[in-house]
C-alpha cells in the first residue's frame, strides 16, 4: 500500500523512517484544526501516535534479535 512506498522512497534517499519532529508538526496541526471540536489534542495525539507506530513498523519492520 501506500505506507509501503512511502517506506521504499525513504529507504530509497536515506531518509529516517522515525521523525518525531514531523509527527510533532502534525499533531499541532490537526490540534488546531480540530479546536472547539470533538477531539481535544491530547486524544489526537494519542491517536495519531498509534497512525505513527504502526506505519513506522510497515516503512521498515523492525527486528528482533534473540
């Protein structure tokens, strides 16, 4: 899917796959979108920080070594 390709171009140009500063950026603007609303930041943030994990391990899955 489209997480996988995004994970392929990063791979691709040596780009980290974690950047908490991007996903910082993101919360603040949803945040904002959503002000007055239904989801105060801290259930946005929580939410999306699941979005980010789990993307994150389909970008490039992590390994485990025993």
């Amino acid at each position: 899917g489209i997480v996988k390709k995004i994970g392929d171009l990063k791979n691709r140009g040596n780009e980290s796959i974690y950047r908490p500063e991007r996903e910082k950026e993101i919360i603040e603007r949803l945040s904002k979108l959503s002000e007055n609303k239904l989801l105060n930041k801290s259930a946005i943030e929580a939410i999306f920080l699941e979005i980010f994990a789990v993307s994150r391990n389909l970008e490039k899955p992590e390994l485990v070594a025993y």
